[in-house]
C-alpha cells in the first residue's frame, strides 16, 4: 500500500523556524524517522512538500486510486484551506492530520481545523513523534479497513 506523506507551507524550513516551538529536527529527519517507522509493515512511503496551494491539491488529485492513505501536516492551510479540505473529500483516501504543536494550546486563530471534519483524526503536540503516532494510526486504520 502507497502512503502519501504531505508537508505544508513553511514545514521546508523546520529545524531553523521557531524552534522553540517546532523543534530542531529538519524535515529530512522527519522523513528519516517515518521511513524508519514503516519499515515493518507492508506500506511504501511518498514524501511531498509544498508551500503552494494548488500544488498540494494537485498532488492529492494525482493519489485519488492509487494512495491508500495520506499523512498530512497542512500548516497554516490547516486553519483555513476549504479548497484542500476539498481535496481529501473528493478523494475519499483515509487521511490522518498532524501537528508538531498542539494547536489547541496557542493563539485561537489555530484551534480550528477545516481539515479535521474529514480527517480520521487528528495528532497535535507531540513535536515529530506525532508523525511516527500518526504513520501508526494511520497503517492501523487502513489495516482494518482491509485495503
Ligand atoms: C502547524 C501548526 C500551524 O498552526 C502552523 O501554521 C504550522 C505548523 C504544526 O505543525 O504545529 O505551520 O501545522
């Protein structure tokens, strides 16, 4: 099975952006560990980040009958992107949303998610292990489906 792992806007500069609150991992070590974590079961991982909108509802698109799940962190689409939440609906691929933060815990403006009504669930505050929890989440749920 096929997983599309997405990263939203600014999610390239992770290690150097606010540290403090994203943690000092790279994007590339996120990678790293979710290629670590699916190693054991029977899933293929495909890495994309985009900082554009249509990019990443085109890459969506391209999935639709082929990706059995996707991992998303949308970033600060999460809060407002209808057109992505779109996307995932239109799809219709299991999707598990993921936040290095816990977006419940800051500003009010990031306690919404357009995107979690048609997410399986979200993972939010537990920095790049939420990836790992999420990549878990996510091969369970589809295991279970029996896709
Ligand atoms: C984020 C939270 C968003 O509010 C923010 O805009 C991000 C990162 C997170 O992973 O905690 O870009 O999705």
């Amino acid at each position: 099975a096929q997983i599309l792992v997405i990263h939203g806007p600014n999610l390239n500069l992770l290690g150097r952006r606010e540290p403090q609150i994203y943690g000092t991992a790279t994007l590339e070590d996120i990678n790293r560990q979710l290629a670590e974590a699916a190693r054991p079961f029977p899933v293929e991982l495909d890495f994309f980040q985009s900082n554009h909108e249509g990019e990443i509802i085109d890459r969506i698109h391209a999935a639709f009958g082929k990706a059995a799940g996707i991992l998303i962190n949308p970033g600060a689409y999460t809060h407002y992107s209808i057109a992505i939440r779109d996307a995932i609906s239109s799809v219709s691929i299991p999707t598990v949303e993921v936040h290095l933060s816990n977006i419940h815990a800051r500003e009010e403006f990031r306690h919404h998610s357009v995107i979690a009504p048609v997410a399986v669930g979200q993972i939010s505050g537990f920095g790049e292990y939420g990836y790992t929890l999420g990549l878990f989440a996510l091969v369970d749920f589809i295991q279970r489906k029996g896709t």
